[in-house]
C-alpha cells in the first residue's frame, strides 16, 4: 500500500465526507491539512464538522484539529513537527494515514520532505519593526525574499514576522532537514468553477444562521484580541470587522464572499503549482456518487501497490 494517502482540494469541494468514506474503506485516520482547524472554539468559520468523522457507528480518528487555543501562533514548522507525530503513531499502529485538507503548502511541506528552520522569535527587531506602516515593510520583506506569498502582506503582524524568518535565514548558514519525504498517493476533488462558487456562498449564508457571528463574540470574549483573530483572515477578519464596528453586515458579507472566492483560487493556483513541480495529483470530479468516489480511489490505490510490488 502507499505510505500516505492525500486527499486535496479547494474549499467547499467536499474533500473532507470523501475522506472520512476512503478512511473507513481502507481502516485508515484522518491527519488535517488545514491551517486553521487547529485552534479550539473556531468551528464554525474554520468549517471543522466533526459529525462528518462518523460513519454509522463508526467514528474515524482525526488528528491536528483543536490542539490549539485562538490567539496562539502556528507555524509550517509546527504543523510538520505535528503531522509526523500522528503520522507515526497512525503507522505504528497499523493503519492508513490519510492526509486531508486544503492548505497546499502544509500537504506539500510534508509530502516533499521541505527543509525548514524553527526560528525563533527576535523582540529587539519586532520592537524596530512595529514603528513601520504595511507599506514599508512590505518594501522591507521585498528586499529579503521573493514576493510569491500574499498572505505576508496582509497586515502588519504578518509581515513582521515574514521579516523576521527571513532575516533569520539569511543569517543561517544552512537549513536543517528534519523529515524525509514521504511517497502518498495524491487525489484532488475536482470541482467547476462555477460551481464552488454557488457552494460557497450558500455555505457562507448557513455559517452566518449556524452562529458564526456569536462564535467570534464568544471568542473575542474569552479574552482574545481582535488583531489576534483577524490575523487568521477570511471570516475571522470580516465578522471581527463587523463585531467591532469597522465594517456593516452588509459590507461584511460583501468583502467576506469575495475573499472566500479568491482564496479557493488561490488555493487551485497552489494545487496546478504542486503538478509542474512533479506531483501527480490524480483529479475526481466532486459531483461523483460517493461510492464512485470511492471505487475510483481504490483502483488508484490498487494500481500503484501493482506498480509498486
């Protein structure tokens, strides 16, 4: 069998029920690829549904959700440190890990063994930095590296800390190569364009009558800062807008549906990125039957343990 099964795709592909069926198929757990599902009470906008890790009776193990409170940081580094932890203990135990998310650089960090230094934080530079508008260290962070990740210059937290790592590798003779690459099996769900689209905003008008507004009142309650939950961007930055007072209902949901498109954009742009740097990503197309689903994954799966041995 392969070391690892991926299973990827853009928000509201419905990756996750697939995932949690193929798990149950092949007595497997779920490792989350998603870089905000880790942090405890943020459900609803981070789209966690856990009722969708049980199958009848059965409930699938899932890993690297709600190991983290809101507020905290986590890194790349973090999040590889963490997958092999669960990776190894799903192994141990013989059964099939599948990796399941849609943060292409988290599910490619950990399939392609990337090189990576834990840097440490720099309170004298921070301290330098914080005088600084988004603008000047977005031309600062320029001069350091190349500009290929938007997220960096989303606010001024962000692209400090971009600074920061760069400097810090710059000043670093060598990486440090922590994990091997490992061989997964990689299956996309396919989704038309205009069709995520309507999936999208029909989902983002639910979350909003689920209680999406209240989740970040009851967050911003427990102490959290509102710069802190705006940092994890997309429904945590606009519904924190809005519950502050920075933006109407209106303009919220506005600005929120838009960003949720350009973020699944984004996120194909990474998956098309992952082919030309020579990963086979094996594409199913989401509006499949289930069992489909299923069954095309098992002869994919049947087909490289054949060309394996």
């Amino acid at each position: 069998m392969s070391d690892l099964i991926t299973i990827l795709g853009p928000t509201a592909s419905g990756k996750t029920p697939f995932a949690v069926e193929l798990a149950h198929k092949v007595n497997g757990e779920i490792i989350s690829g998603d870089s905000r599902q880790v942090y405890r009470h943020m459900d609803i906008g981070t789209g966690k549904d856990l009722n969708e890790y049980t199958i009848g009776d059965t409930t699938i193990n899932h890993h690297l959700i709600n190991i983290r409170n809101p507020g905290e940081k986590y890194s790349l580094f973090d999040f590889m440190k963490d997958f092999h932890v669960a990776y190894n203990d799903i192994v141990a135990r013989k059964k099939m890990p599948l990796l399941c998310g849609g943060t292409g650089l988290y599910i490619e960090s950990v399939i392609k063994g990337y090189e990576l230094m834990n840097v440490p934080q720099n309170p004298e530079l921070r301290e330098e930095l914080q005088t600084k508008s988004l603008d000047e260290l977005t031309a600062i962070l320029s001069t350091l590296k190349e500009p290929h990740n938007t997220t960096d210059r989303e606010n001024k937290r962000r692209a400090i800390r971009a600074i920061e790592i760069a400097l810090y590798q710059k000043e670093q003779t060598s990486s440090q190569k922590l994990y091997d690459p490992i061989d997964s099996l990689i299956i996309g769900v396919s989704i038309d364009r205009e069709l995520r689209r309507q999936k999208i905003s029909t989902r983002l008008i639910t979350r909003l009558e689920e209680g999406m507004v209240e989740e970040v009142q009851n967050i911003l309650s427990r102490g959290i800062a509102a710069e802190d939950l705006i940092y994890y961007g997309l429904e945590y930055k606009f519904v924190t807008l809005y519950v502050i007072g920075k933006l109407s209902y209106a303009e919220m949901f506005t600005q929120l549906e838009i960003a949720i498109h350009q973020f699944a954009k984004r996120q194909m742009t990474w998956f098309r990125g992952m082919e030309r740097r020579g990963l086979k990503i094996n594409w199913i197309d989401a509006l499949l039957p289930m069992e489909q689903k299923v069954e095309q994954a098992m002869e994919l799966l049947s087909k490289r343990q054949e060309v394996r041995g």
